[in-house]
C-alpha cells in the first residue's frame, strides 16, 4: 500500500539485512553510501522544492 503514494521513505538497514531488504523491496530500494553528502543528496532527488 505504502507505493500507492508518492511519499519517499529513508530507512537504514543493518550490513546483515541488505539481502533480505533488497528481497523485500524487490528493486524498489536507492542504495546510498553511508556519508551524510548521499543521504543529503538523496534528499534533495526525492522532494525537490516547489516554487
């Protein structure tokens, strides 16, 4: 239900689950360096600022 919406989600995942997240998600997952200049530029891809 959560994909009906056009609503970005950020969620981390630990070393040990990527596979299983990657299974979950089914090709629906950014994977992101673990540096906070991907999380920001991740960010600004997903909600970009409406003028």
């Amino acid at each position: 239900m959560l994909l009906a919406f056009p609503i970005p989600v950020l969620a981390a995942v630990r070393r040990d689950c990527i596979a299983s997240w990657g299974d979950f998600t089914v090709g629906c997952a950014d994977w992101l360096a673990p540096e906070p200049q991907a999380v920001l530029d991740w960010c600004r891809r997903a909600m970009p600022v409406r003028a």
